[in-house]
C-alpha cells in the first residue's frame, strides 16, 4: 500500500496540500469528474483506492483496494487491509471521501476509529430501491437499518440529486444540517449545433447493457421505428448476469434494426455523440447519469425517465422530454415528432445544453466540491 508521508506536496504560496484519500469500487477513467477533479486541484493531494489503477495516476496517487460491486466473503479482508493502513497514516491524511454502497455504509466507521474526518457521497440507490419483491424489501430493510448507523460518523453527506436528498432528509431529519447537494459533471467537450437536417434521426442509449438500465424499452423502440428512417445506436458494456439481454442486443445488431458499438471511450465515443440527434434514456434508477451531462454538452435532445436524477438534468419541458418509467409507446412518439419538427429538436437540444453547462462543468463541480472539503478540513 501507498505511504502517504512522504507525499505532502504544496500549494501556492509553499504551504503543504491537504492530503485526501477517495475510496471507489472500481477503477475510475481517465475522464472521470473525481479524477480531473483531484489532478487539477491546486490545494488536495488526493490519493485514489480502488480495485485497479486509472493510467493518469502516479503510483503514489495510487493505493489498490480490491472491494468491487457485489458482495463476497474476500471483502471483509479487503476492509481489514483498508482500516489498518487508516490506522498506520492516521497522521498524514487529513480525510477520506467514499463512493459506492458498501464504502458508505462502513467506510465513516473506519474513518472514525482511525481518527480522520471523512465526507460520503450518495450516489444512487440502484437496483435495491427500484426493484420489486420480497427479498429487495428485505435488502431495502437492512439498508435503511444500516445507513442510520453509518450516517453517525462522517462529517458531510453529499448528494449528487436533490430528489435523493428530499428522500433521505424525510426518513432521516435529524442528519439533515449535514447533507450537501454536490451534482456531479464531466470532463467533455462543448458541441452546440443549431440545424439538424440530416434525412435520418440518429437516436442515442449510453448504458451499461442491463435491463434495471432500461435497454429493453430502448431495443422495443427501435423494433417500433425500423424501417422508418431511423438509426438506433447502442453504446455501453455487457452487464454480468444479464446474458439474454446481450443476445438480443447482438441478434437486433445483425438484423440491423440497432447499431451496437460496444463500449466507447474518447474521441470514438465523441464521434458517436456528434452524430447523433436524441438521446433516449430510458434507465429506471440512477444517483446523476453523466452520459446525459455528456449528452447536454453534445447537443442532444433528451427524452428520458422521470427519475429523480432526470428531474435535475431536465428542469423543465424546454430543455427536452420526461416521461413516466416503461412508457416506450409515448418515447417513440416524441421521437417521431422530434423527426418531423427538426426545429424543436434544435430548440429543445439548445435549451438542454444551456442548462448542462451552466450547472454541470467541471469548474462548477469544483467550486461546490471545494467548498464542502474546507468545511470538513475546518
């Protein structure tokens, strides 16, 4: 593991960075806000642990923790290794920022035996929150029992949707003076067009390949509109556990009813946004998609679920299209319409990218962000 002492650095004026340790499930990319955030700071020396190394990163702003989605019998252990090198640089880190489901619920612990403020940031419910039966309303149960508990120990929470906020502050009111609304952004270039002539609509998803993400309602759309003059376009990586899925994903790809791209990162994933006219967003549960902050700066018109995280991406009906979860038949009415009136595409896409940009770039994330680290390290 990383030693952190000897790895103060300074900022401006000679006076040594606050030294912050960021814990996440899995390997950030490059582009990832928490990544450009922490390499452009001119004050944190951030140190990132989790389960593989971003290229970006020096070793020293490396630390390997190998605690991922899911649950497994190796995390105890993992969580045992984590706390013991809280405990042996207790001294030389002056906090830690978890991510992820299980860091939150047990990282604040650790945090605090150790001696060393922490923050969580909220990043969604998932899966547990959003699907039905008796075993999720059980999981729901323990969660809700846990996250009380958790909730003691660290000095802010942060939010990335004001609906999870409004939703935690009712159940849990007594840890409201400590909650933050944060957001979130990417690092992604600005694209503002203002004709969309082209004789086919392009229609966008950007999703990992699960059904909780919606990708049925997105492939029965495109069945819906093919042969239409439309193209739908895929991007996004198999999702274990979801097999028939991607079978149908890859028999549509064939039949050539949907373009799947696999999964897509920078100039390539860029082209793809470029390209297209909508993006059409029909997952059931998300903390903040940066895909749609991505498709706002692309200048995309959105038709997405009303989910909590939407309803801050999409404040109003100019700045695109909500509607309720499973309604495709009213998706793919929007979208025919958008076809044919191409000038409230482009006004609905104009709107959105507007207000993408000026709450969700990454100098807004890092003013916000900024503010709630010097009210901990205060």
């Amino acid at each position: 593991m990383v030693n952190l002492s000897n790895n103060n650095g300074e900022k401006k004026g000679g006076a040594p960075k606050a030294r912050i340790v960021y814990f996440a499930n899995k390997e950030l990319p490059g582009h990832d806000y928490r990544i450009r955030y922490a390499l452009n700071s001119d004050w944190l020396n951030v140190c990132f642990a989790m389960p593989g190394k971003t290229e970006e990163l020096s070793d020293e702003q490396y630390l390997h923790a190998a605690i991922g989605e899911g649950v497994s019998f190796s995390d105890a252990y993992e969580f045992a290794r984590v706390f013991l090198f809280l405990i042996r640089n207790h001294r030389t880190i002056d906090a830690n920022h978890y991510f992820s489901t299980k860091f939150v619920l047990l990282g604040p612990l650790l945090s605090r035996l150790a001696g060393i403020p922490s923050l969580v940031t909220i990043t969604g419910y998932g899966r547990i929150f959003n699907a039905d039966g008796a075993w999720y309303r059980f999981l729901r149960c323990v969660y809700y029992a846990v996250m009380y508990f958790s909730f003691r120990f660290p000095e802010l929470i942060l939010f990335q949707n004001r609906g999870d906020m409004d939703f935690l502050a009712k159940r849990y009111p007594s840890f409201v003076p400590r909650f933050r609304y944060i957001g979130s952004a990417v690092d992604f270039p600005s694209i503002c067009r203002t004709e969309r002539n082209e004789e086919v609509l392009s229609v966008l998803c950007v999703s990992r390949l699960h059904s909780f993400k919606g990708i049925h309602d997105f492939l029965d759309a495109a069945e819906s509109l093919k042969g239409k003059g439309y193209s739908f376009v895929l991007v996004g990586p198999e999702a274990k556990g979801a097999d028939g899925l991607f079978e149908r994903v890859c028999r549509m790809d064939r039949d050539g009813i949907i373009h799947y791209a696999g999964e897509l990162h920078g100039e390539a994933l860029v082209k793809v946004y470029k390209a297209a006219h909508v993006m059409f967003f029909p997952s059931y549960g998300e903390g903040m998609p940066r895909v749609m902050i991505e498709a706002g700066m692309a200048g995309l018109c959105p038709v997405a679920y009303d989910i909590n995280a939407n309803l801050d991406l999409i404040p109003d009906e100019q700045c695109g299209f909500l509607i309720k979860k499973g309604e495709v038949e009213r998706a793919v009415g929007i979208i025919e319409h958008l076809n044919e009136d191409r000038g409230m595409l482009c006004s609905r896409a104009a709107a959105f990218h507007e207000h993408i940009m000026k709450n969700f770039s990454m100098d807004e994330y890092g003013k916000r962000m900024d503010a709630c680290l010097s009210e901990v390290l205060r």
